[in-house]
C-alpha cells in the first residue's frame, strides 16, 4: 500500500465566509483606489490589494 497525503479540509461554509471576506474586501478597495489613482494599472491595482490583504486584520489568515 502507498502513503497517501493527509490534508486539513475546510468545511465548505467557513471556506465560503474566507472567500466572501476576501471578495468584499478586493471590491471596496478596488473602489478606493480607482478613485486615489485612475490612471493606475489593473494588474498592479490587484497585486497591491492582494499585499494590502495578507496583512489586513480582515484576513482570517493573518497573525
């Protein structure tokens, strides 16, 4: 018999409140910065969210 990888599933509803959390958060500041810097560039405008949320205490990950 083979080893087979053992890895923590999420229960579906609180993978669901992780990702609703995220999808508010990415929009509301989408928002924000649209309006702070039009001009700035979509693909730059999500890696900024996306560094702003790994630090947000809205993040359910962040220590």
């Amino acid at each position: 018999m083979g080893k087979t990888a053992t890895t923590k599933t999420k229960e579906p509803k609180e993978l669901s409140e992780q990702q609703s959390l995220w999808q508010d958060f990415r929009k509301r500041r989408t928002e924000e910065l649209k309006k702070a810097d039009p001009d700035q560039d979509g693909r730059e405008r999500q890696r900024q969210i996306a560094d702003e949320w790994k630090k947000s205490p809205d993040n359910p990950k962040h220590e």
